[in-house]
C-alpha cells in the first residue's frame, strides 16, 4: 500500500514558538513558514502548527491536547532525552502522567513522555508498541492482558 500520511494541523498558541520548540528538541532543521503554517518536516510527514486563534476561527478558542509518538533510533533517544533534560522539561514514564522523572523500557526499548506548552503530549520510543511480543521482560502494557492469558 502506497498511503503514506503527509501532513497534519497542530493548534498552537504561536505556532512559530511551537514548530522552533520541536525542531529544536528533534535536531531536525527550522521550520518553513507557509502562509499561516510552521512546517516541521519530520521524514515523509510534516508538522504544521498554526495558531489556534486562527485555526478554529474565534479569539477564545481552546487547544485539544493531543497525542503525538515519534519512533526513533537508540542514538536519536538519546540526543532527545539529553535536550529535554537539559531544558528541565518534565517527562513521564507513562502517558498517565504517574511515573515522573522516569522513561520506560517497553517492548525492550526507551520510551519517554513530555509536553509541549501547548499541552499537546509528545512520546520518543525506540520500538513500535506490541514489537516486543508478550516473551520480553517488559511488555508493553497493552499487551499485558495477552500475556497473563498466554500463562494461564
């Protein structure tokens, strides 16, 4: 199958801010400005932030947090983690937002949860959910339930 996503709206309060924000905590280059876009180019997708006054049409609009998982290589992780530790950015385990100061090692991999300032939820892993099955040491909990009935 050919069907590749291309690109998606973020609502940001400065979508400038936003897109230099993720570009920079990425290593990836500074965003394109498109008419009322900052465009992050991440691989085949971009990221194109746009302020939310503008995007839902009204002075008083609220931002919808979302959720947004990037995979990455070990080495990216890395790099990631270092800038969001080095801008004292707050960073969870889970996206439940409980086990803070912690990443986890889901699937036999990283992962690691944070916001962005505009509430949107940001996740880096190094493996895909499940890509571990349910032998690893640490399977991801969507999966858990599988592997309890796998023992039963």
């Amino acid at each position: 199958m050919s069907i590749k996503l291309n690109h998606t709206i973020i609502a940001a309060h400065d979508h400038k801010a936003s897109a230099i924000f993720l570009a920079e905590l990425f290593g990836l280059p500074a965003p394109a400005m498109m008419g009322p876009f900052a465009a992050v180019q991440i691989g085949d997708t971009s990221l194109d932030y746009m302020d939310v006054r503008e995007y839902r049409g009204t002075e008083d609009a609220e931002i919808a947090s979302q959720h947004y998982a990037f995979l990455v290589t070990e080495e990216e992780f890395d790099a990631i983690f270092g800038r969001i530790r080095a801008r004292r950015l707050a960073y969870w385990a889970d996206p439940y937002r409980r086990e803070r100061d912690r990443i986890n090692q889901w699937d036999g991999g990283r992962g690691v949860y944070f916001e962005d300032f505009n509430g949107h939820l940001l996740e880096i892993i190094t493996r895909p959910y499940g890509s571990g099955g349910t032998t690893t040491s640490q399977v991801h909990p969507l999966f858990a339930a599988e592997r309890e009935a796998q023992k039963a």
